[in-house]
C-alpha cells in the first residue's frame, strides 16, 4: 500500500468538519461475518442451499416464504442469530471515535441489515439502512401492522437443513406469518416507514453540513446501493472519498483517494496516521 495515499486519507479524515460513513458488507467480514461474493460464497455458508440449487437471490425474496416458510426462516433464524453473537471488530469504535472528533459530527449510510453499527455504540448521529435490518419483523401479507423488533424471537433452526424448528415466527397484528423487515429481491410488500424516517433524518443532517469526508468501506460493483449514495454526494455536496476495498479501490484523483486493503486493516493504519 502506498504510505502517501494513507497520509493524504489522514489528513482528510483530520481536517473534514462532517464524517459519514458509507459501508457495504465488506466491513463486516473483519468481524467474521460471510459476505456471499458469487454464489460459492453463499454456498459455503449454507451448504444444504447449494445442495437445493437456489442462490442468494432465489432464497432471499418473498416468494420464499410463500412456498417454504420453514426454509426461509431457517435461513434468516441463523443469521439473526449469527449478528446478535457477533462482536463488531475494532474499527467501528474507531470510525466513532473520528467522527465524535468532527465539529458537524458523523453520519452512517449502509446497505447492510446486520445491525453491526447500533451494536457499536453509533448513536448520536443519524444512522440509515437503506436496505433494512434483520433485527426487525413486519408481516407478511402486509395486514398494516407496522414493524416491530425482533428481539423477542429466539431462532431455533437445523443449520445441517437450514430449516427453522417450531412454531414459525407470526405477526403481532393479525397472528399470520412474519417475516423481516428488509428489501429483499422482487419484494413489493416491503413496509418500508424506519427506511423512510432514516432516510429523512440523515437529509435533513446532510442539509446542514458542508464538504463531508466520505469514507467508503466494502461496498462493490455488485450491490451498488452504496456507490450510488456517495457518488450522488460527490456530486451534489463536494465531498472527498476515501474508498476502501481489496478489489475495486479506484477513485477519479479529483474526488478523492482509494485503499486496496480490507477494512480493518484501512481503518488501523489511518488510525497510526491520525494518533
């Protein structure tokens, strides 16, 4: 890695009056959690779906829990279950620690629905999911009772199936089936209303701040939510980037800089810069 790129990022981060981060599901996987890249990623998460044939997307969708309710819970169960018990890594405390630092604050977009940045404390600035969160339930044919958490749900799945065991999660409004409160592939029955409140709050801060640092973690080609979010501020806000990523690190030299490195790595090596 070049030393003048992660001082040039440095000093960035050190002078930015606003900071957000913007972060795929590359910065989870420093904490241990599975990114599904391609469907071996996924596979080899969850080998009895690729004895079944279905991919990320055919599991991941509505239509799922229509025709195999047991199978799309077992799926979900053990991913609630996996973010509850995972601990952040620690480069979520430091991005906080930055951003506390900045006089117009932090704010956090991402696509990731595991929860990971209200576990590490991100509390005092706006905070969206622009995809949801698994920590939260809605039901299923849309009855208009609104989302609630999920904390009261224990999952109970055969991980050697994937298949959820006992009664099957139920909405609190009409007793039929619940699922969680995120987009999902060909979802049109998504209960959208914490998407749209985060959304609100993150711009009436963003109306507010002037020449946010970006800091881009772990968000590719492949899922674009989050390049499209920042590009758009690139654009509408001059705001410098800092992308970090291991495979598409790439950034015009007049927006910002990029880092080939995973996040923690990034993130522990700006931190030596900047103590």
């Amino acid at each position: 890695m070049n030393d003048a790129a992660l001082e040039q990022a440095a000093a960035l981060i050190a002078q930015g009056e606003a900071l957000i981060v913007a972060a795929g599901a590359g910065m989870g996987v420093d904490s241990g959690l599975p990114d599904f890249r391609g469907p071996e990623g996924f596979w080899r998460a969850y080998p009895a779906l690729a004895r079944a044939g279905l991919d990320f997307t055919a599991v991941a969708s509505p239509r799922t829990f229509e025709r195999d309710a047991r199978l799309a819970w077992g799926f979900y169960g053990h991913r609630l279950a996996l973010y509850r018990r995972t601990e952040p890594h620690a480069g979520f405390g430091l991005l906080r620690g930055w951003g506390e630092r900045a006089p117009q604050g932090l704010a956090v977009f991402t696509s990731n629905v595991d929860g990971q940045f209200q576990r590490a404390g991100f509390d005092a600035g706006p905070l969206h999911e622009c995809h949801g969160s698994l920590h939260w339930l809605q039901c299923l044919r849309g009855c208009g009772q609104p989302p609630w958490p999920a904390d009261g749900l224990v999952p109970d799945v055969d991980e050697v199936e994937c298949r959820w065991r006992g009664d099957l999660p139920a909405c609190t409004g009409c007793g039929g089936l619940a699922r969680p409160n995120l987009l999902m592939f060909g979802d049109g029955g998504w209960a959208g209303g914490r998407y749209d409140a985060q959304r609100q709050g993150l711009a009436r801060w963003l109306a507010r701040v002037e020449r946010p640092v970006l800091i881009e973690i772990g968000a590719g080609t492949a899922v674009p939510s989050v390049r499209h979010f920042c590009q758009q501020l690139l654009a509408r806000r001059r705001a410098q980037l800092i992308r970090i990523n291991p495979r598409e690190p790439a950034v015009a030299a007049a927006q910002g800089i990029g880092l080939a490195m995973g996040a923690l790595d990034a993130l522990q090596a700006l931190a030596a810069r900047l103590d």
